[in-house]
C-alpha cells in the first residue's frame, strides 16, 4: 500500500486500581496510538482506500523497558515514518520491518506502526487478523495478573474477586520482600488445583536463588523473570536451580533472542508480547521457534486498550500458546474501554471476528481521552 498519512495520538485512561509491580505503581494508561491511512492496488486494479489501528505498548516511563510514549513519538516521527513514506507504493506489513531495519532497537515503536499497517490491509481484504496469523481457537483461556497489594487479606480478597468473575489462572506479582508469604497464603486459600504462576518483573539475583527455591513447593506453573533483561546465562543457571519453570519476559527481544534463551536452557516458557519484539509477525515467528523445540508459550499483556487486547486475543489463539495468557478482560483494567470490551464468558474472551483487529476506537471515547495529536504526512508534520 501507499500510506497517505500517518496520525500519532496520545491517549490517557483511568484505570479501575493502581497497579503495583516490583518497578513502580501505575495509575493511569498513557498509550500511543498510531492510524495510518493509505490505499492500495484492489483485485481489478482501481485504488482502494484503507486505514488501520496499531498500538504502542511503551509506558510513560521507561522501567519495564527501555522505551517510553514521548520516546516512541519522536522516533516515529523523526525515523520511522520517513522511512515508510519513502518507500511509495512497497509499503506492506511484511515490509515494515525489513524497511525499519535500519533504526536500531525502539521495537515498540516499529510494532505499533506495523500493527496499523497490517490492520489497514487486513481490513481491505476482508481478511481478519487471527485468520491470518494462522489461529485455530475462537477463544482464549483468561488469566489474570495481580499487583501487588498492600497486604496478604487484601490480595486474597482481590484474586477472590477474579477467581468469581471465572479467570481460569491467577499470575502474582513478586518483587523483594513480596514473595514466599502472599503466594503460599494463595495456594492455602484455594489448593493445588489453582493454576498459579509469579512475576518478578526482573527484581531478583542470581544470590537470591535460595529464595526462589522455597517458591518450588508451591507448584507454581511457573516463575516469570526473576533476573535481569540481559541475563540470559544466570537465567540458564538458575533454572537449574529451581524445579519451578523458568519463563522470560523481558529478555526475550526478538526471535533470535527466544531461541538462544531456549538453546541455553535459560527459558522453558516464553511470555510473548508482540510490542516487545517487535510486531505481530515477529511474535508468531517466537511462536513458531518455541513450538519448534517444545518450549510452551503464552501472550502477555500490557494493559492494552481494546485495540492491542483485540491483536492479543488473535495471536493467543495460535496452536502454541497452550497456557493461559494475560489476555483479560477490558474490565481487568478500565471502566469503559476505548473500543467495545472485551468480556469474559466463562473464563474466556473472544477472538474477534471482523476484518482486521475486527474493533474500532469508540470515537467520542477517544475525543475525550487524547491528549495530544500529530498527523505526519510524506511532506512532514501537518498541525501539532
Ligand atoms: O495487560 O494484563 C495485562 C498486564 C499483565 O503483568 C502484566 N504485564 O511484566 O508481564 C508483565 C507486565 C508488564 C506491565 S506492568 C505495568
Ligand atoms: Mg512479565
């Protein structure tokens, strides 16, 4: 396709609670989103106009990666988007990241501008995204992530919530001074039939190992990175440490990545998240390695609005992904949600149906929550 412009927005939602991991509290969603709009050759060769939605799951501030909304803006300005203007008429998604290659890093940023560009082609062809990532389910099992709480009565109170709304897995966060306690008190309360898994959100060391050892009575499905983004060989000896599984997050940047944590026994489990690595496509590719040597995978989540939730929902629902995701419910984080919710019916939420991400910004929803625009153009900035 051709893209005619490229419109970034920053949007800002209340969340329902403060969510509380072992890097900081988040109160509010900030969220780039990114529409392009463009047109392409049809199947008799008239042009036909097209636009998409793409997500960037950068957080305000750069602490659970490098990336951040204000640094994700200029690099799509400054960077990304002249690069796509350029290449004219060659604009594909499969594209997108070979013509981004040149822009080290800023994996967010290039995935939610192939996110937008893969919806808008979708969407002229009718086709939708789960169909054509190659999903074989029309739902996906539910999990949910819990913050941090304030103390061990209030966090069973809260998983007590989630397990009556129906979430079929319960992740915890952990963090120094929140581990063994609150976790144990969760597989008191409701037995080993809970499926119960922890994320340290990279807040341990490998000194710490001791500690994570007492975790593996506890039959947890497994621990999701306990150590640092770039330790790939402590992570390698620390499960084999532990009985737990091992599962990375962070570490995992690329495909290539997931296949040398996998190649160095330093994941036996991988959280894909499709902003961390770059893209959808990217993601199925982590999909297909992990599938390729045995190693389970599930979708994370980064309290995507309904736009990112859709694309999750979609990729989750590909044969690899046998364990639950962070796939939740709209209501998990927000009110109102910025498309129409997601809900969960019997523990599972529904791969949407329509072409492309199959759902759309609620426009006067996203009126009310942007909170700075900029539509970029072949010839620059147009406004601000
Ligand atoms: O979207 O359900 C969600 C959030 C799941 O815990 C979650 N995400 O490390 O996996 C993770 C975290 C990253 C975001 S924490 C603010
Ligand atoms: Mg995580």
């Amino acid at each position: 396709m051709r893209l005619r412009d490229i419109e970034l927005r920053i949007v800002r939602m209340p969340l329902r609670s403060p969510f509380r991991t072992s890097f900081g509290v988040e109160t509010e969603k900030v969220a780039l989103l990114v529409r392009v709009r463009g047109d392409l050759r049809g199947p008799g060769g008239d042009r036909v106009e097209t636009g998409g939605w793409g997500e960037c799951v950068a957080m305000e501030e750069p602490l659970y990666s490098a990336e951040y909304v204000a640094g994700a803006v200029q690099v799509t300005r400054d960077f990304l988007a002249p690069r796509l203007f350029a290449a004219g008429d060659a604009v594909t998604a499969e594209r997108v990241g070979p013509l981004l290659a040149g822009v080290v890093g800023h994996r967010m940023a290039k995935a939610a501008v192939e996110m937008a560009v893969l919806d808008a082609e979708l969407r002229a062809r009718g086709v939708p995204l789960a169909e054509h990532l190659g999903a074989v389910r029309d739902r996906v099992p539910s999990g949910v992530s819990v913050g941090i709480q304030p103390s061990v009565p209030e966090l069973l109170d809260v998983v007590a919530g989630y397990l009556d709304e129906g979430y079929v897995r319960i992740k915890l966060k952990i963090a120094p001074g929140w581990v063994l306690e609150p976790v144990r008190a969760v597989r008191e309360r409701w037995g080993d039939d809970l499926l119960l898994q922890v994320d340290a959100n990279a807040a341990f060391t490998l000194a710490d190992a001791p500690l994570l050892q007492r975790l593996d009575e506890l039959g947890l499905l497994l621990i999701e990175q306990p150590l640092a983004e770039d330790d790939l060989v402590q992570h390698a000896e620390l499960a084999r440490m532990l009985r737990t599984p091992v599962c990375l997050d962070e570490s995992v940047v690329s495909a290539r990545a997931a296949a040398d944590a996998i190649r160095l026994g330093a994941a036996r489990v991988i959280n894909v998240k499709p902003g961390r690595v770059g893209g959808y496509l990217e993601a199925r590719r982590v999909h297909d390695v992990a599938v390729a040597n045995g190693v389970a995978v599930w979708c994370g989540g980064m309290l995507e609005t309904g736009l990112g939730r859709a694309a999750n929902a979609a990729l989750a629902a590909l044969p690899g992904f046998t364990l639950p995701g962070d796939v939740s419910a709209s209501s998990r984080f927000y009110e109102t949600d910025l498309t129409r919710p997601f809900v969960l019916e019997d523990g599972h939420v529904a791969v949407p149906t329509g072409p492309g991400l199959g759902v759309e910004p609620v426009p006067e929803l996203l009126a009310e929550w942007t909170s700075w625009r900029q539509v970029l153009s072949p010839d620059g900035p147009v406004g601000g």
